[in-house]
C-alpha cells in the first residue's frame, strides 16, 4: 500500500511541478499551434521540454499507483499536489508562503499518513456488468442538470445586465472539472481490472484513451472557470469534487470497500478529511490571511476609537469649561462693585 501511495505522491508532485515549468517556460514562446516555426520554438526551449517530461512521467507513475491500489485511496492522495507545488514554489520558484499554507502543507502530509496506514490492498472483485452503465448515466445526468444550471444564471446575468459571474457558476465549473477528474482515474482502474479479470487486451489502451480524454475535457471546464471566475471558488471545488468522485466511484461501481478494522477505518476516514482540509487551505491561503489581517486592523481601529473617545470624555470632565470660568469670574466682579456701592 505504501508502495503505491509514494507512486501517487511523486506522479501529483510531477504533473503539478512539469506545469508549472512549462508555464514558466511559455514566457517567451509564441501561442501553441501547428506550424513548424512555433513546434521549432517550443522544442528548444529547455524549461518547457523539461516540464513536459515531468508531466508525461507523473502521468505514467500514476497509471502504475492506480494498478496496485484502490481508486478509494489513490484519488484522496492525488490532493497532495498542492502542497508539493507549494514548497516547489517556494523553494525553487522563491515565492513566499504564509503561515496558513504551513498548515494546510501539515494536514496534506499528516492526511497521507492516515490513508497510507488505514488503506487495505483489496482483491479484485468481478466488476458488475450493470454498475458500470448505472454510473456512466448517473454522471451523464448530473452534467445535464449542472450545465442546465449554468444557463438559467446565465440568462438571470444578462437579464439583470451583470457582467461579473455568479459564485453559482464558479462552483458548477469547479464541480463539473472535478467530477471528470475523478472519473479519468476510475475509468483507468477499469482497464486494469479488465486486464486482470482476463478481458481482452484492447480493452485497456481503451479505457485509458477515455481517461485521457475525460482529463482533457476537465481542464476546459477548469480552464473556463478560472477565466472568468475567482480561482479559489473553481479551484477549491474541483479538488473536492475529484477527491469525492474518485472515493464514491470506487466503492459503488468497482466494489471497493472501507477496511475492516475499526482503527484502520478511523485512519483512513480522518487521512481524507485532513488532505481535504489541507487542499481548502492551500487554495484559499492568500484569501484567509487577508481577512483575518482585515478584521483584526478593524479590531485594533475601533479599539483606538473607544480608547480616543474615553480619552476625551475624561478630560472634558477633568478641566473646567471656559464658559464657567468666565462666568464665575463676572459674578465676582458683580459682588465687588455691589458691595462698593453700598459702602
């Protein structure tokens, strides 16, 4: 089991780590397309061509985790990417970190323990012939509703002349990339378990090409939520999501099974609610310090106030008002020029 979460944990730190060095790499480099000047340009670029290595082994390591583990465990420690583009970030990258990206890096790690000490290397059970049709339409329809969602806020936007997206179509967009996320790491243990059940050969070259194409199409969604959207929203809900669909998807459709002991079913229930919890921090780190930074100026501000404000009143009860001073000062003057005249 170990085996296979150390595979999963260098695969998500390469397929993170070789985007992000292609992006760096993409700095000076011309749009993608298929001409040969642009295909020259982007295959002497050194950063780039190491980036996309990187990318292409973390996917290759991330077939073989999903050939020796359950999708169950492998999809909830794909979560740990974060933290590993994190100190990647930080270390080689040089940017700063905060303390709440400290944390969520702790509870990703701490979280991967959990599942790698509650995790049980199932059998291969024969897959239902009905399960897999059941889930394929499950997801077919549950698209249906969430892009007909989309499109009722869509005409509420441009009937109310709103220019900016609806938090409701950033979470729809964050759910759908991450539903199809999930569902490319099921379909390629399908293939796996098809090979092993003796199925035909073919079978699993084809399983992964849809894996892949179901990656594919979840980076559009992403992609076309993150244009418009706020990235922590589309983000944080696409990590989830895959989290949640790789974890239902292998318990319903694969026959995959929580352990049977009780300490390992605890260990494993609190290693993914801790990778969960880790990933939300990771995402929402730059928002989460600058509220709380924000709330407490607030804090200190309105204490300087009250403190300003008791000032004042003390000190306008302490010293005498000029207006009695004056006063007491004519009623003097008053009681002197009366008693001369009676004199």
């Amino acid at each position: 089991m170990w085996e296979s979460i150390l595979l999963t944990v260098a695969a998500t730190a390469g397929n993170n780590i070789g985007k992000i060095l292609q992006k760096k790499g993409t700095i000076i480099l011309p749009p993608l397309s298929f001409k040969l000047k642009v295909i020259r340009s982007y295959a002497s670029n050194r950063t780039w061509v190491i980036g996309f290595l990187v990318d292409i082994f973390g996917a290759l390591l991330m077939l073989r985790a999903l050939s020796l583990a359950p999708v169950s465990v492998i999809q909830p420690v794909s979560g740990c990417g974060l933290a590993i583009l994190s100190l990647f970030s930080h270390f080689y990258l040089k940017e700063v970190m905060n303390a709440v990206d400290w944390v969520g890096i702790t509870l990703a790690g701490f979280g991967t323990i959990g599942v790698g000490a509650g995790g049980e290397k199932h059998e291969v059970v024969a897959l239902s012939i009905f399960r897999l049709p059941a889930l394929a339409f499950v997801v077919f329809i549950l698209f249906i509703l969430l892009n007909g969602w989309v499109r009722i806020c869509k005409s509420q936007r441009r009937e109310q002349e709103m220019m900016e997206y609806d938090v409701v179509e950033e979470i729809i967009y964050g759910l759908e990339s991450g539903i199809l996320f999930g569902m490319s790491s099921v379909i390629s243990k399908i293939g796996f378990i098809f090979l092993d059940q003796g199925f035909p050969k073919l079978l699993a070259p084809v399983c992964i090409l849809i894996s892949v194409c179901c990656s594919g199409t979840g980076f559009y969604y992403q992609t076309r939520g993150l244009k418009h959207g706020r990235a922590i929203v589309v983000s944080t809900c696409a990590a989830v999501a895959s989290i949640l669909t790789g974890v239902l998807a292998g318990m319903f459709a694969l026959g995959e099974r929580l352990p049977s002991e009780p300490k390992a079913r605890l260990a494993l229930l609190l290693g993914w609610l801790l990778i969960i919890m880790g990933v939300i921090l990771l995402v929402g780190s730059t928002r989460l310090v600058r509220f709380l930074s924000c709330s407490s100026s607030q804090r200190r501000s309105n204490v300087d106030k009250n403190f300003g404000l008791r000032r004042t009143t003390s000190s306008r009860v302490r010293e005498p008002s000029p207006s009695a001073i004056i006063q007491a000062a004519t009623l003097n003057h008053l009681l002197s020029s009366s008693s001369k005249e009676k004199a």
